[in-house]
C-alpha cells in the first residue's frame, strides 16, 4: 500500500500483513507495534510466533483477515494485547487473563524469586503453608506451585470471577491439587480459623487514587480499578495487610509484598510503627527500581 490506511484489502500474506500492521501501529503510537502485530495475528490464525515466519507466504482467507482487522482496531483504541488475545506469559507460563484481573507484569517475577529463597527443595518433607492475598489470575501462587509443589498453598481474591481465572490457570498448569483457592476480602475468611502460615505474600493494589486517570489508557480504561487503587496516598491495602498480618503469621514466618517504586521509606515507617517485624529488606526489580519488600515476623 502506498499510503497507510485504516483498510486491508486482499490479497494479504503473513509478511506483507505484519509488515503494514507495524507501520500502521507506529502511526498509532501503538507501544511495541511489531510485537503487538505478531501477537494478534498469530492468535487470529491459531499459529505460534514463530510459525508467522515459518508461513510467512501464506496468504489469508477472507475470515481470517476479517477477524485480524476487529482485533487490530481494538488495539487501535489501546485495549492491552493480552485482553485481545485472552491470555499473558509469566513465569514461563501461559496464563489466562480477562479484564476481571490485572495482566501480570515482569516485575512481579522479582516476587517470585525472592519467595523461593525461603522455600527449600526438600519441602516434600517440611511443607510449608503459604497464602497469597488478591490472587487475581493466580499467577503468583501457580507460579510458586510449579517450583515448590509439595507445600500448600492458598490464594484468595474478593472477586468470585477472578478467582474463576485463577481456578482455570491452576487446572491447565494440573497444579488443582496443590492450590486452594478462597473467596474473600483479604484475612477475612481466615479470622475463624486458627491457621498461621509460613509465608504470606501480595501484590496489593499501591497507586495513588488521583494519579489512575493521568496513566496509559491501556492501564486506567481497561484494568480493573479495584487492583490498581492503593486509596490516597496508594497504602491503603500494603498498611492493612501489615498491620493484620501478625494475627496470621507464624513466628518467623517471612512476608513479601510487591510494593510502588518510590515507596521503600513510608513501606519501612509502617513496618516499624507495627513492632512486630524485623529483617526489613528492599529488593530491586530488572529495571533496579525498588519493588519488593519481605520481611520477617518476631518470635
């Protein structure tokens, strides 16, 4: 084509489609345009990435273009690819994902890694109870689930649609058996039960209320706003988990929440005011901003 346009007419090869895709994208401000253009059209033709070079000679039927152009103009009005294409890779894990859960970020991996730390490969013989506040997709739990599957492991959400995702990820990775997961709003299902867990973790909601309308539209118009809203000074949720956590919390037991980059010292001063932790440690993410913070209950 010689002049970019909203429209595709046949015929189109893969190559000759990725490549207009990317331009177009480019002149959209779409981030990541030549990624995003072989995710999508990968999805629309049931191929993997690869198989988009492998086929790159493969001209397209008019279904298969039909479907390609609505999903392009979803991504045009900057609907996050893994909501187009229903699903977001983590840990090395195909997960599913629907606008009732936050897509999971690389950064959040850093959480992963720091937990595993605490989590021995002879757990077959020292299980460990570990519980995951706002699970969401599941990815955190499943993620620990397929490293260290002799604990067990618990993953609650207040949202009975998110916990479905959640449910769904555990059964495809088979890891059902090692999860329970529990509908509710943070401890509460746990306040009748005499339960301490070894390990607690979250990626609990941390951005300020008043900043969510000045964020990318793919974050502000299409995420859900419960999983983003850390209340006015975005400590809302990390301030409630710290101060009950000590009623759920073994002794010595390890805590790690995933937490905003520029809130390692407010973190701390709630930590401190609570009296009941020690061994405050702040972990960086690939991007070496602060982003995780464990730490460590007293005897």
């Amino acid at each position: 084509m010689q002049q970019q346009s909203e429209t595709i007419e046949l015929p189109w090869t893969i190559h000759k489609l990725l490549k207009w895709t990317d331009s177009y994208f480019k002149s959209r401000n779409i981030e990541n345009p030549r990624a995003s253009a072989e995710i999508i059209l990968a999805h629309a033709l049931g191929l993997k990435r690869i198989d988009l070079y492998i086929q790159y000679d493969q001209p397209l039927v008019d279904k298969e273009l039909a479907l390609f152009k609505s999903l392009i103009k979803r991504r045009i009005n900057k609907e996050p690819v893994a909501y187009i294409v229903g699903k977001k890779e983590f840990w090395s894990m195909n997960l599913e994902v629907t606008r009732d859960v936050l897509i999971p970020r690389p950064e959040t991996e850093c959480l992963i890694e720091a937990a595993l730390k605490f989590l021995p490969d002879d757990s077959k013989l020292h299980k460990k109870k570990i519980l995951e506040l706002g699970t969401g997709t599941g990815a955190i739990t499943i993620a620990l689930a397929s490293e260290r599957p002799f604990n067990m492991y618990f993953a609650s959400d207040w949202s009975q649609k998110a916990l479905a995702v959640a449910k769904r990820n555990a059964k495809q990775h088979i890891l059902t058996g090692e999860v329970s997961f529990i509908c509710g709003d943070w401890f509460g299902p746990f306040k009748e039960n005499s339960i301490f867990f070894d390990m607690l973790l979250s990626n609990p909601p941390y951005i300020k209320t008043d900043i969510i309308p000045d964020l990318e539209p793919e974050i502000k118009d299409y995420e859900p706003f419960g999983a983003l809203d850390g209340d006015k000074d975005g400590l809302g949720a990390i301030r409630h988990i710290l101060y009950s956590a000590c009623s759920y919390l073994a002794d010595k037991g390890w805590m790690l929440l995933e937490i905003g980059h520029d809130q390692k010292e407010d973190v701390l001063k709630i930590v401190e005011s609570c009296g009941t932790y020690e061994n405050f440690c702040c972990l960086k993410d690939y991007s070496g901003n602060n982003r995780v913070v464990q730490i460590q209950k007293k005897a």
